[in-house]
C-alpha cells in the first residue's frame, strides 16, 4: 500500500529523531537549561547543561573573518587564526619580557627590508640582502624564547580532543571539547589567547600559510578557477577576494598588522562562546565571568558599508589549460535575513540532496554526461548577499557548454513547472532531521548556539528556522527562482581542457 507523502514524510522523521534525545526536539527544556550572560566588556557567554557524560565542548566565534581584511591584507583574518594558536604571553615562551623585545627588533628588521623590497625603482639588491639577512638574525635571536606547540600541547595534555579552529569569509571559529574537571584550565587559556596573543614565529607561519594557499589555488584548477569566479561575481564587496589572500598581499602581511587586526576585531563586544556539557552554571558562571570578563573591553567595529551594485550583464571567466574540464556558476541572492531564506534552502535540496535529486538523475545517472552535478547556496559567505551557485564535473567526451546546457534546462523546469509535493515534503522532513540531528551531541550544540546567538542575537532563532522551514510553499520555490535565475544575474566560469603545446624542438 503506497503512503501519501505526509505520512512517509512523519515516518521518516520519526526513524531518524528516535535515536536523538527528546529535550534536543524541545524548547521549552533548552530554555531551562541554557543561560546567556553577557558581560560588562560586552563578550556574550551562552552556557547549556548537558551532564549525559563528564566532558564539555566550546565554541567561540568572532565576528570577523576573511571578508574583514583591510585593503592590502588579504588573508590576515585568517592569519591570526594561525597565529591564535602560537601562545601568549605566558604560554610558548620562557622569557617573555626579553621574547617582547626580541620580536620588536624582529619588526624593525622587517620593515627596514619590507621598504627595499617594495622599491619600485632604485631597489639595492646588495642593501636588500644585508636587509634580509638582518631580518633572518633577528628573527633566530626572537626564536631561543620559544616553547613550540605548547598551547596545544598543554591543551592536549589535559584531554582535550578535535582541537582545531576555522576561518570563514564571514567569522572564525575557535573548538575542542574537554574533561569537565578542566572547565577552569579552558577558560584560562581560551580568555588568556583572546586577550594576550603574541605574533611568535609569524614569519614562520605566514610560509606556512603561503604553502597552504599554493596547495589550495595556485596547484588546484578547481581553486584556480573559483577564484577568478568570485574575483568576476563581484566587483566591490570583499566576497571577491580568495579567504587565504592575494598570494601578493599574504606574502607581505606583517606581525604588526596581525596585531592591528587583533585590536579592531578580537574585542569582547565582536565575540560569543557558547559552552555545552556537564557544567553546573550556578556553580560555574562566576569562574567563567572572572576569567573573560577579564578581557579589555573595546567598542565593536562597523560593518562592512562596502554594498555590491546590482548585476546588470552576464559575466564568464573562460580558463584553458591541460586538465580536468569543469563548470561553476552563480546568481546573486540575498543575505541569511532575507525572508525566502529557506525557500533557497529547499531549492537547494531539490536540486542537489541525493542520489534522488534533479541534478543528479538527470546529468550524472540519466544522461550520464557528468560525474557530479549540485547546486548550493551561500557561497561563498551568507552573512553578506551571497551566491546561489550550480557545480559540474564533466564526463570523459564531454564538455562544460554540455554542463551548462543541461543545468540551464533544469534551472527552467523549476522556474516553469515547479516543485512536487513529494519534493516539498521530502525537503522538509531532510532539513528538520538535519536541523535536529545538529543538535544531537555537545559539539553541534555549542557551534549552534555560539552561531545563532551572534547572527540574530538570540539563540532561540535556531528553533525558529523549523517554522520558517513548515512555512516554505511550492509557489514560494517558483518564485524565487523565476526573481533569481535569469541570465543577466548569472556569473559563470568554465575550465576547458587544452592540450600542452609542445616547446619548439620537441620531436613530433
């Protein structure tokens, strides 16, 4: 006997909820057990007990990530996360009064080099080499202070697990979950590497870096090619830049406007950390107030005043070189507030959620012409309006205009024929069993919370996106996608495969 789609819908929900935790699916519990303290420095504090097992896990997110870099300093937001993790001023080193010192000479060395190296015209090669040398000294001189990886291994030494950090156009995020009994040496060390980060190693690290962004765009034809995708979607908001950095500005950032950066952004009023686990809150609210509440209070920093104009012309980016041939494109959408937020949600999953999903059916099993095909939205960053963008990996024998052609033929039976009921309740039973199973351990919890309590200033929004989801209808999903998807909102880019041309003497 077939189900209607409301009752397969509920009986999917149901098998994939059971296993979760009923207070996870309520409110009303949540409220009782969470608690949101913001402090006199204004640093937002939401605590949430879960005593199932002797451990907690953290998240502090900043409000500031790569779409945040100053001009000229691409990729320094996430630098300092990098740098976050090199200690402070009483972590990493063995003698900081002298450290202090070591590293000041370290950028008077710098600069003295930095200024040569820059000279358009006039540049002493022989002065840029003593230069340099003097640089290298001093930066050995600043390194006999050094306690490498202490931070992480003092850390790690007291249980700490899935320690690591990420940095987003839109935030960075900070994490790692903790024996409970370790509540107070975290919160020392997570106030105190807030408060007190010290540039040790940076130069070091900023190689580091620098590698990273070679490994991720300059050998990767993917990364090559979403970069120039993004440099083309937008010609004046910060979402243009590649989050690792220009490899020409990221070569050049400095440990003095790491610093700079560190002072506008990482202030209590720009920052919230969500805890999640078996902490007793009454007992444990004031340790955690007296060690951030600490932190030197500072005003929050402006938005971004930086709005993209509207697109009024297709844009391309055509890339040709010896490889694998792919195909990217995107439509402007609105930022995260925007009312049919979810409605992109839903078109996303219908497009692209599964073997079941129109793009996968229809190119990669039916007309087997690509080995993968999705679409989705907020890319590159939603805090800001963003992209709704489709992806394509051609087949062997076949080409990116193919990719194109037959995303383009989905994209217009969306935006004539519409959505399903099946689809509609298939998209809302996924996104509310996604939604709830995010909340099923400390980790999802705590990166939830920490997220929609800095986004909508209270963290209860996370359970309002399951009416905004109910709300969502098939005239909204047809809507939205004849407003959005119409050529001269469309920034596309393609790599074509081209064959190496032979240097002159090769042998035919």
């Amino acid at each position: 006997m077939k189900l209607s789609s409301a009752a397969r819908s509920l009986a999917l929900l149901c098998c994939v909820t059971l296993g979760l935790s009923a207070r996870a699916q309520d409110l009303a519990s949540f409220e009782k057990r969470v608690t949101v303290k913001v402090l006199p420095n204004g640093l937002t504090l939401v605590i949430m007990e879960r005593p199932e097992a002797p451990v907690f896990s953290y998240y502090t997110v900043v409000d500031a990530g790569d779409a945040n870099d100053p001009g000229g300093e691409s990729g320094i937001a996430h630098m300092f996360e990098h740098l976050a993790f090199k200690g402070t001023k009483d972590i990493g080193t063995t003698n900081y009064a002298a450290e202090k010192v070591a590293l000041d000479k370290v950028e008077v060395a710098y600069a003295a080099y930095d200024d040569e190296f820059r000279k358009r015209v006039g540049r002493d090669p022989q002065k840029l080499k003593q230069l340099h040398d003097a640089f290298l000294a001093a930066q050995k001189e600043a390194q006999q202070y050094v306690i490498p990886n202490e931070f992480t291994e003092i850390a790690e030494a007291n249980g700490a697990s899935g320690l690591n950090a990420q940095t987003s156009l839109d935030d960075t995020q900070y994490f790692w979950s903790m024996p409970s009994n370790r509540l107070q040496l975290w919160a020392y060390m997570e106030s105190d590497r807030i408060a007190n980060p010290v540039p040790r190693e940076f130069y070091k690290e900023r190689d580091v870096v620098m590698e990273e962004r070679r490994m991720r765009v300059d050998s990767s034809p993917i990364g090559r090619m979403v970069e120039q995708f993004l440099a083309a979607a937008y010609v004046a908001h910060p979402y243009h830049r590649p989050n690792v950095g220009w490899a020409s500005e990221l070569g050049q950032i400095t440990a003095t406007e790491a610093e700079a950066f560190h002072k506008i952004y990482y202030v209590p009023s720009n920052i919230v950390v969500a805890v999640v686990g078996d902490v007793k809150t009454g007992d444990q609210l004031p340790m955690l107030e007296k060690y951030f509440g600490a932190i030197p209070a500072g005003p929050k920093p402006p938005e971004i005043p930086t709005i993209e104009p509207p697109q009024t012309a297709e844009r391309s980016v055509v890339i040709k070189e010896p490889t694998q041939p792919l195909y990217l494109e995107g439509y402007h959408r609105p930022d995260y507030r925007d009312p049919d937020d979810a409605v992109y949600d839903a078109i996303q999953d219908i497009f692209s959620n599964g073997r079941t999903s129109r793009l996968y059916r229809s190119l990669v099993r039916d007309q087997q012409i690509s080995a993968e095909a999705e679409g989705f939205s907020g890319f590159p960053g939603d805090k800001y309006p963003g992209l709704f963008a489709f992806f394509a990996v051609p087949n062997q024998g076949h080409t990116p205009e193919e990719m194109r052609t037959a995303i383009h033929k989905e994209i217009d039976k969306l935006k004539t024929g519409g959505i399903t009921d099946d689809e509609l309740a298939m998209f809302k039973t996924r996104a509310r069993a996604e939604l709830l199973r995010g909340l099923g351990d400390n980790v999802g919890l705590a990166q939830q919370l920490a997220i929609y309590q800095l986004r909508y200033g209270d963290w209860r929004e996370l359970f309002n996106q399951l009416h905004k989801i109910d709300a969502v209808t098939k005239a909204d999903v047809q809507r939205v996608a004849n407003k959005v998807f119409v050529d001269t909102n469309r920034t596309y880019a393609m790599v074509e495969f081209s064959a190496p041309q032979q240097a002159k003497g090769d042998k035919q």
